[in-house]
C-alpha cells in the first residue's frame, strides 16, 4: 500500500520514544502487530495509531507552582513521545502562520498596485 513507508517511521518513532513499559507492549500489541502479521488494513492501522497518540499527550502534566524566572514560562512534564508530538505540533502551526502571513502580504500587495507616479 501507498502508507507503507509511513507506517514503518510512525512505529519506529513511537518505539525509540516511548519508554519500555506497558505502553509501549500497548502499542506493539495493539496497534502495529496485527498490521505486520496482516490481519489489520492500513486505514485500521492509521486510526488506531492516531487514538493511540492522541491518548499518550495525556500523560502532559503542567506544573502548577510558581517559579520565578524573569519571564513568561509553563514548565511541563511529558514523556518524549508527547514532547515530540507536542514540539512537532508547534512547528507545523508556526509554518502554517508565516505562510498565511506571506499570503496575505501578496494579496495586500497585489491589490495595492504600483504607486501613482509624482
């Protein structure tokens, strides 16, 4: 299938970081498992891994005690798998910003035309 390759770098992420344990067996077991030994489609397979990761940004805890840093700052406790998502989340939406800022700069521009001559 054309997700193949996907698949294959969303189990090996998830693998090298999420920590051993239970939710990692969880994974394994219930979501790539039964892809690799073919008794699950690749469109089962992309939504039972989405609910899966979606479900491990759970484990975001934000400390609530205050720490004096000089500065705006949330100090958050996440295993590396949510940091990932988390960090990969907020530079895709930072992207999608400076290229709806572009975009508009364009149309702004576009619409203005070349300045009247004096």
């Amino acid at each position: 299938g054309e997700y193949v390759a996907a698949i294959g770098v969303v189990d090996c992420m998830v693998r090298a970081n999420l920590p051993q344990g239970e939710e990692l067996r969880k994974w394994t077991t219930e979501v790539v498992d039964p892809w690799y030994a073919g008794h699950s489609n690749t469109k089962d397979v992309l939504n039972a891994a989405n609910c899966f990761l979606r479900n491990s940004v759970d484990f975001i805890k934000i400390l609530l005690k205050a720490f004096d840093t000089g500065s705006y700052v949330v100090f958050m406790i996440m295993n590396s798998l949510a940091s990932l998502l988390l960090f990969q989340h907020l530079e895709l939406r930072k992207l999608a910003c400076m290229q709806s800022s572009k975009s508009e700069l364009a149309s702004t521009a576009g619409a203005a035309g070349a300045p009247e001559p004096l």
